[in-house]
C-alpha cells in the first residue's frame, strides 16, 4: 500500500473509534454510572451505531464490511 492509502485509512479508523467512544460515553452518562468505559457501553454504542445504518452492509453476507 502507498503511504497516503495508510494515511486515509488510519484517519478513517481514528474517526469511527471516536464516533464510538463519545456514543458509549453518552450511554454510560444517561445510565447515571460512574468510573471509566466499560465494554457493555462499547458493544451497546457499537449496536446503535450499526443499527443507525452508519455502517456499510456487504451485499453478500449482510454484515458489516468493517468486520468481515
């Protein structure tokens, strides 16, 4: 891979894990919890975020191309 396809790539992976992150933290603030990211807060902010339509969907298999 050419150095700028790396570059686009790793701002692009940057971008969806903040997406991520600043989701469960919302989650974690509407359920009056405390103390630092739990992985239940990413799966859940991981599901609305698929759930949402955010992601795209592999025609072949109907999942996630990010997690094929």
């Amino acid at each position: 891979m050419s150095p700028s396809v790396v570059i686009a790539m790793s701002g692009i992976a940057k971008v969806f894990v903040g997406e991520i992150v600043e989701k469960a933290l919302d989650l974690k603030c509407k359920n009056n919890e405390s103390g630092p990211l739990q992985q239940k807060h990413i799966r859940e902010a991981y599901r609305l975020f698929n759930d949402s339509n955010k992601l795209a969907i592999s025609a072949k298999t109907k999942r996630p191309c990010l997690f094929l």
